[in-house]
C-alpha cells in the first residue's frame, strides 16, 4: 500500500540536489548589504559628524594668533553732571569763598578701536597637536562603528540566509507529505489502509505545515532584522542572490595566524587617547610660563553743551599702545594636581592597551580555532550527506524491486534531510567563524 506512492514519489527526488534547488535569485548579496549598511546606518553618519567637529575645533585653535580687533562707541547725555567745591583759595587770596563748579558737558561720547595681538601662548603649540590626536582618534572611532556595522550586517544576512534554507526545506517537506496524504486518502476511499494509517499521514502533513509557518515567520524576523541593519526597507531585502555553499566557496580555507595581522581600531584609539593625556600633561607644564601680547587702542571722545557731533573742536582724540605678560604666581596647585591626574590616567591607557593586545590575541585564536573546527564538520557534513543520498536513492531502488520495505525508504528520506540541515548548519557556522576572523583582522578592503 504504501509501497505505491512511495514508487511514484521517486520521481520528484531522481536528479534533485539541494544546493541547485535552494539557491536563490534575487536583488541583493553579502557584499552589497555591507555596502548600504555603510551608506544607510545612522551610526556612522554621527561618528563622521564627530569627525568634521574635530577638524573645526583644530580649525579653531590655528586662528588663537590671529589678532583681536574690536571698536566701541557711546554716545551719552548726562541729565545731572558731577559737582565739586573747590576752596577759594583757588581762585584768589586768602578769604575767597569756596566755589562749587560742575564738571563735563551734558553730551559726552565715545568712539574708539582696540587690537590686541597675541605675541606668545605657550599652551598653543600643545593645544594644537592635541586637537590634531582628537581628529584621529575621532577617524579611528569611525573605523570601529564601520567594522561593527559591517559585521552586524554580515551575521544579519547569513542568519537571512540559513532561515531562507529552512523555509526551503520545510516547503519540500510539506509538498512530500502533502502527496503521501493525499494518496493515502485515495487508498482508504479503496480500503487499503486503515483509518489509522490515514491519520498518521494527516497528523505528518500537519507537522509539516507547521514548520513551515514557523520557518517562515523566522524568515520575516530575520528579513526585517536585516532591513534594519542595513538601513533599508524589507522590501528591498526580500531575496537574497547568495546563498551558504556559494559564499563557503568564496572563503579561504587556511587562515593567517600571525598576531601582525590583528587590525582592531580600539588598539590604536587607545594610543591615541594614551598621546592625548601626555599632550595634556605638556600643556599644563608649559602654562607656567608667561603669556605676552601687544595692545593698542584708539578713541575720540566728545564734549559738548549741544549734540552737534559736526561742531569743529569737540572731539579730542587719545590713544595708547602697550605689551603685556600674564603668568601665574601662584594657583593653590591646582596644576600639580592636574598633572598628577593625566600622569595617572596615562598609565590607565597603556594597561588597557595591553590588556586589550591580550584579549584580541585570544580573540585570533578562537576565530581560528573556530573556522578550523567548522571547516572539518562542513567536510563531515558534506560526506555524510552524500552517503545519506545514496542510500535514499539504493533503498528506493531495492523497494521497486520488493527487497526495501516502504518504512525503510522514508526512514533514509528523512535522514536526507536531517542531513542536508546539518551541513547546512555547519557552513553557516564556517560562515560564522569566518566574518569573526575578519572583524579581528579590520574587515581588509571595506
């Protein structure tokens, strides 16, 4: 009985290879989604934005020699001017009456221009490699946001990916058992099988479509969650033209072990931040010296009784030029102390720079102990998977002849595909290894 659905059921595997069947056409690649991840995320909009404020504040810090010029003007009346008593005696012999007198006139003004040069800032020299350690380490900032969003899209596709393989599978799986249900039902119209044979392949169509929803709704998931690391729509994102054995073809099968070929940005950052505090401590030892500028000024002032600013001699000019040095005596060693901290803090960096060389060393020896490991289970995988066809493909032979009982050939059918997911799943852990070895080594070329 169920010998003769099974015969016709042949048909649909003979000449049918997963690879071909579940490779898929669409839109959009691996290297693709790296890209727009890179043009779309907002993350690496804001660390370029950070960047470009950097290079301002450099900008900034190269006008401090540039001269300050500035003008002001006043034009004042004065309601109520000052008195004064001047004694008498000022104005004749012994006796003269005191005198009160007024002095200034009621419109009094001002219009005048000031410049003061800087001549020598002892901190501008610090303060200007300092801005110029900032910018770099902002670039590197950006470095590591490319490398996380590269890697974040990377695992996003390949998880897109392995949930598009189980849809593919689960739907193949629904199809076979919605054909063996169906001729089942035809056979218990007929009387030969029983009611409880027709529920057992009921309740297998069943299970079939039920993973094959849950397959589905975990595609969606992952589309979506691709969509949102590469700064797209879903409905951009919706096929896929890779697929796991074409991308386990494109990846090289030995690795480079040696340490120079870790390329992290955090190791840099740190020693940018480690030459920020040294910068920082220089500038506060050279602030003790004096900071000297010239100054100068000019102003006209105005004195009238009547607001006739045209009048002829009612404007007196004055003007001065100067040089001056400014210098801390004293600061209750509030510079020592900020010295102290920066000394401190330096120290902090090289230990996190060398706890951090450490840590991506081990790092590099996962990866490659983990790309060594899944390229050994892809090989298993990958043979098991092969023998598991063939003896499908011998078992449903020898059940055409009578030698197979039909159980026997649904039993290595269903060890077909348990086996095809485990390869699968064991590329998609290659593939896993793989994008990890590339974030310790920078990501080269992106």
């Amino acid at each position: 009985m169920l010998k003769s659905f099974i015969i016709s059921f042949l048909t649909i595997w003979i000449g049918f290879q997963f690879p071909n069947y579940l490779s898929a056409q669409s839109a959009i690649s691996l290297s693709s989604a790296q890209q727009l991840a890179l043009q779309n995320k907002e993350e690496l909009k804001i660390s370029k934005y950070q960047t470009d404020i950097a290079k301002t504040e450099k900008e900034k810090i190269n006008t401090n020699y540039f001269p300050t010029i500035s003008s002001e003007v006043d034009f004042r009346y004065n309601s109520q001017l000052q008195s004064n008593v001047l004694p008498g005696i000022a104005f004749g012999p012994q006796g003269t009456p005191d005198r009160r007198i007024t002095l200034g006139t009621p419109y009094q003004s001002w219009a005048g221009v000031s410049l003061s040069q800087p001549i020598f800032k002892p901190e501008f020299s610090s303060d200007k490699a300092l801005a110029k350690e900032q910018i770099t380490w902002q670039v590197l900032q950006e470095k590591k946001t490319s490398s996380e969003i590269i890697e974040s899209a990377s695992l996003s596709y390949l998880q897109s990916l392995w949930e598009n393989e189980k849809v593919k599978i689960a739907n193949f799986n629904l199809n076979r058992t919605l054909a063996i249900y169906q001729t089942a039902q035809s056979q218990y119209a007929q009387g030969i099988i029983t009611e409880n044979q027709l529920n057992k392949y009921k309740l297998d169509q069943i299970q079939a479509k039920a993973e094959v929803d849950k397959c589905t709704r975990n595609l969606m998931l992952a589309l979506s969650d691709l969509s949102w690391k590469t700064g797209t729509t879903i409905q951009q994102i919706n096929q896929l033209t890779d697929s796991l054995p074409a991308l386990l073809a494109q990846t090289p099968i030995e690795l480079s072990q040696g340490f120079e070929t870790i390329n992290r940005p955090e190791l840099a950052m740190e020693k940018s931040t480690l030459a920020q505090q040294l910068l920082k401590t220089r500038k506060i030892k050279k602030s003790y010296l004096p900071t000297v500028s010239l100054y100068a000024q000019y102003t006209a002032q105005y004195l009238n009784q009547n607001a006739n600013y045209f009048e002829k001699a009612t404007w007196f000019p004055y003007n001065y030029i100067g040089i001056k040095a400014n210098f801390t005596i004293w600061d209750g060693g509030i510079k020592q102390k900020n010295i102290n901290t920066y000394q401190l803090q330096s120290e902090i960096s090289r230990l996190k720079y060398n706890s951090l060389e450490k840590e991506y060393q081990q790092d590099l020896r996962t990866a490659i102990t983990k790309h060594k490991n899944a390229k050994q289970e892809v090989d298993i995988q990958k043979s098991n998977r092969q023998l598991s066809e063939d003896i499908w493909k011998t078992t449903s032979l020898q059940l055409s002849s009578g030698i197979a009982l039909p159980q026997e050939t649904l039993t290595a059918y269903y060890s077909v595909l348990q086996q095809q997911q485990l390869y699968l799943n064991a590329i998609y852990d290659y593939l896993n290894a793989w994008i990890a070895y590339q974030k310790i080594t920078g990501f080269a070329g992106k």
